[in-house]
C-alpha cells in the first residue's frame, strides 16, 4: 500500500437510488456491484472513494457513506450530446482510478476520457453476452466501441470463469475473477411459503415464463418482484397479465434495502432468464438459505457443484419437475442448508473486498505518476 491513498471512482448513472432511498428508479446487479464495492471500499482509510452517477435532481456532490457522490448527465437524455457533463463529473473526481461495469456507448466515454487523461481504467463484465460475441453481434455500433473501451482497460474482471474463458477465447483480453459481493444476514425462522422471482421485466429475463408457472402450479404461491427495463414499453401488459393470476402477487419493485426479507420468507427463487453473468439474485437468495431453480444460467454449474439449487438445462417440463424435488422437505433442507453455506463461503463482502484492494493496489502500482 502506498502511503497516499488511492483514489478510485466508479461510474455507473443508474445507481443513485441506492445512495439516497427517497429516489425511485430501476436498479439492476451492475448498479448493486458498485454501490457494495464501493460503499465498502470507503470503510478503509488506504482509499478515497468517488461515485459518479446519473441526474436524479440532487446536489451537484454529495457525501454518502463516506463516498463522494457526484452528478452528471440526464439518464433518460442523449449521451453524446450529454457527453460534456459526464466527462466535467470524471474530471471533478479527478481519481487514480476509474472503474465501471456494463457494456454501452458510455463504456466508450468513460474509457476514452481515461485514454486523454492517462488515467487507469478498471472494467468488469455484468452479462455473459458481454463475453462471448453476443453483444457484438447484436448491437454493430456499441458492440465495436465497447470491445475498443476495455482492450485499454488496466485491468478487466469477469464474474465468473466460464465468462473469463469466453472472454479470451473471443477476444484475446484476459481477466481476473472476482465474484458477486454480498452483506451477510442474520438467519431467521420465519414462515416461508412463496415461489419468489426477482428482477426487470427484460425479455432476457423471461419474466413471462414465471407467470406461466405459476398457472401450471395453481396450488402454489408465487410471488414476482418486477422492475420495469428501461424502455420497455409492454411492462403494463406484463402487469395485467400477471394480475389475473389468482396465485401470483405482483409486486412492481422492493427498494435495495428491504429486498432481503422477500429472500428470507421464500421457498424457492426462480430464474427464468436465457442468459446472465452472475445473477446478483443467486447470491441473495443463497445467503438466506433460499434453494435457487433456474431454466437456464448456472455460471461454472455452481447450482449443481454446491448443491444450492437446480438448473433444468433450458428444458421447461423438466423444470416443473424439479420445482417438485425442491419442495419436498428433505430436499428443501439440504439445498438450503448448502446455500447459505455457499454464499457465506464465497460471496462474503469482507473476503471479496481484499480481492478487489489487491487488484487495485495492483493498477496504482503500474500506472505512471
């Protein structure tokens, strides 16, 4: 460790909301990433903290949990035309380090601003199309500019190993793993009697699907904790449909802060998304002892390596059969014993943290002064 304290500023516009509670507005896994590693990083004195997110309407900088949180462009704006401000808010933190998560025209930006600067430029993946040429494929413009931002990354961090190798494999920019990060709770005996799904109303998350289970299983409670995806414009549908489901409550976003009891007080969590990174979800459910079912994504077949949940290989009936096994209450004990046990095992903050301090230690070290 050096003795000045490396300064670090991470980017991402969409994670004001989980600085300041009063503001509503979709989050996903890449805004919970950063908020945890950096709100947790500004406990030790050896870093500087810098956040630079969206315009919600507050101060132009604000501290928060010893972080300094900084404004910049309108989310719902135009990026380039916007560039200015975003550029103006990097240059206030004026950091050893910026970190970011989550490919877009504003990974360009960011790593751009870095490249003027001569500033290190940390990134890490938050979806496995990121890694393996899916992104690429489908979006020509952002995909290029994307895979340009992170070939002058210092370094880039992947979620999980099956990405890293997909990562190289497709581009030749080799990574480090770090896992998801997760606060640890305190196990409770509560009642739990719901079938739980938790994320955004994406079409790669499959919301639908879940309302489909829950038809095929009348005598089970299920309960959908749904955001609406930035520019989705059928969310109301997705809602009235899941309303005329008389076993189905439907739940249109949980702040960051209560999401945990939802957790405790579920069976099962179910994911019915094509394709994920590392689902941030997995990790909460695990650290409440909640026994994951998942259609598809099951990064390096932890589910079944851990014995913490079920992955039907994208095989629908299979699914269904496996949500049976699941709640059988032999079954439901061992999986969710080995849950929690997983979770507190591998995604524990205070462990993941000094990961990210060696990785970052690392960068300060390379870069020139």
């Amino acid at each position: 460790m050096t003795s000045k304290a490396i300064h670090i500023c991470f980017i991402n516009l969409r994670a004001y909301p989980l600085f300041n509670a009063d503001v509503t507005a979709t989050i996903g896994g890449a805004e919970v990433d950063l908020y945890l590693i950096a709100t947790e990083l500004a406990k030790d004195s050896g870093y500087e903290v810098s956040f630079v997110t969206g315009d919600f309407g507050q101060a132009e900088v604000e501290r928060v949990e010893n972080v300094k949180v900084i404004k910049s462009i309108d989310v719902g704006g135009n990026l380039f035309l916007q560039g200015w401000r975003l550029w103006r808010a990097l240059g206030m933190a004026d950091a050893d380090i910026y970190f970011d998560e989550c490919a877009g025209l504003r990974t360009w930006l960011d790593a751009a601003f870095c490249r003027l600067k001569k500033r290190p430029y940390v990134f890490r993946t938050a979806a496995s199309e990121e890694c393996d040429g899916t992104y690429l494929r489908n979006h020509w413009f952002r995909g290029r500019a994307f895979a340009r931002a992170i070939r002058t990354a210092a370094q880039v961090i992947a979620q999980n190993t099956s990405d890293q190798l997909r990562l190289c494999g497709r581009t030749g920019i080799e990574s480090v793993v770090i896992r998801n990060a997760s606060h640890p709770v305190r196990q409770h005996d509560t009642p739990r009697e719901k079938i739980l799904w938790v994320g955004r109303s994406a079409a790669v998350k499959g919301p639908r699907r879940f309302l489909e289970l829950a038809r095929e299983n009348p005598g089970l409670n299920f309960t959908m904790i749904c955001q609406p995806a930035a520019e989705d414009t059928a969310f109301g549908s997705l809602s009235d449909e899941a309303a005329a489901i008389p076993n189905l409550a439907f739940v249109p976003g949980v702040p960051f802060r209560e999401i945990d009891r939802y957790f405790m007080s579920a069976k099962v969590l179910v994911n019915t998304s094509d394709s994920e990174g590392f689902p941030n979800v997995f990790v909460q459910a695990a650290k409440c002892g909640t026994p994951i079912l998942s259609l598809n994504v099951n990064p390096d077949g932890f589910l079944h390596e851990y014995e913490c949940g079920l992955c039907a290989g994208g095989d629908w009936r299979k699914m269904g059969e496996m949500l049976s096994t699941l709640l059988e209450p032999a079954s439901w004990e061992k999986y969710s014993r080995n849950a929690y046990h997983y979770a507190r095992d591998n995604h524990d903050i205070g462990t993941i943290i000094e990961k990210y301090k060696e990785v970052l230690q690392k960068v300060a070290g390379e870069a020139p002064r």
